[in-house]
C-alpha cells in the first residue's frame, strides 16, 4: 500500500522566514494530496491541497509543489508567523472512489523570534 | 466550526468495557471515513462507508470494532471491548467525491485506564 514519509519531524524558523516541509509517497496512482495543521490537543484543520494535474498552487502565505517525477511534494509557509506553530501532516490519496488518505508523521513548526 | 459533528469529546472507558463515538457528516457527504491517531502521531485508516454500506475496514476493525452509518441517524464507531492500546483520538471524516476534499470532525479522544 501507499505509505507517505515526511522528512522533517521539527523545524524551527525565524518569525519571517520561510519554512519548507518535505513529503514523499510511494504509490504513482496517488493524485491528491492535502496537507493538514494540527494544534496541539485539537483536530485537523486543512491548509491546502494540490491534485496531480497541476506542479503549484498557492494560497496567501502557503505554496505547494508537486514532483510527480521524484514522487515528491512540499509545503513552503513564507513570513513564518507565531500563528502558524503548530503541527503539519502531509496525506496522499488516490483516484479510487472511496480512497483513504495515508498521512505523513507529522513536522512541528516552531516559530522563533528573528 | 466544524461541518463534521462528533460526539462526545471526551471518552474515558474502562478496559473491556464499551467505548461509543458518533459522527455526523457533512450534509450530502456521502463517504464517511473513520482514522485513528494515536500519541505518536501515526494515523490509521479504520473503515469508510458510502451512505450505509461499508466500502473497506481492517483486520483491527473486523475484529473489534464494529461501525455502521445508518440512514437518518449519526454513524458511530464502537469499541466492544477497550484495550489500553485503543486510547487515541478517532477522527471522523467526510467527502463529496470521495476521494478528495475531505472534512474532517473534531474528533473523539478515547482514554482507556
């Protein structure tokens, strides 16, 4: 089956920098992959997606990109805030009706004071 | 707010006693997924539905577990007899397609002592 390996288990980041978290999947079928934050104690909250179709998509400080080649997808908070502490999964699912998503481990982005 | 409703909570069980969450889905969602999270952080797919049929489960879920999405009522999930190794946030998750734009519910954190 699928499995989705997220490289990056903490990241700390300057307030303002950028931070870049990395995801890679296995199953060349996989066409959609969404990425979740996640506070601590709380559920899921969706950030962005990105389908197989298109390399980027951006929304406000969020960028994603997709790989296809190098199976591989990343996503890039610019102007890393206080707000965006939290932690962030990486899934990918399939085309199939019905298909599970199959998560990353999860990466903690710690915002630091520039 | 979440447009996935679960109830309750909280759950704290007893081991081998019975542990029942609920999940209403998005309004015209019809696949409902169930995923279990536990402390480390690792996510594991239970069971999904389309309206009331069951679509996949795993071993754990055949065994233990039983889950049904009945029409005009919340689905549930039910732990029939709760081991330690059960404690873990479950989430429950709705879609349109099916296979993308997922929403995800607040979710039920299981304590079993």
């Amino acid at each position: 089956g699928e499995k989705v390996e997220q490289h990056e288990s903490t990241l700390s980041v300057r307030e303002g920098d950028s931070a870049v978290i990395n995801c890679t999947y296995t199953d060349t079928a996989s066409s959609y992959f969404p990425w979740y934050k996640q506070e601590a104690g709380k559920s899921l909250h969706f950030v962005i997606d990105i389908r197989s179709n298109v390399d980027r998509k951006q929304s406000q400080r969020l960028i994603v990109l997709l790989d296809k080649k190098a199976k591989r997808f990343s996503l890039h908070i610019t102007a890393t805030q206080p707000e965006d502490s939290a932690i962030y999964f990486c899934a990918a699912s399939t085309a199939g009706f019905a298909s599970a998503l199959t998560f990353g481990s999860g990466t903690k982005v710690i915002p630091c004071l520039p | 707010n979440s447009k996935v409703i679960q109830t309750p909570r909280y759950l704290v069980k007893g081991q081998g006693q019975k542990a029942k969450m609920r999940c209403i889905p998005e309004k015209g969602h019809p696949v409902v997924f169930w995923y279990q999270q536990n402390k480390n952080n690792e996510f594991k797919f239970l069971i999904n539905f389309q309206n009331q049929e069951v679509l996949q489960q795993i071993d754990m879920t055949e065994k233990r577990f039983s889950a049904e999405c009945p029409s005009n009522s919340p689905c549930s999930l039910e732990i029939q007899s709760s081991e330690a190794g059960d404690s873990a946030l479950y989430l429950c998750a709705s879609s349109l397609a099916g296979n993308s734009d997922y929403t995800f519910g607040s979710g039920t954190r299981l304590l079993v002592i």
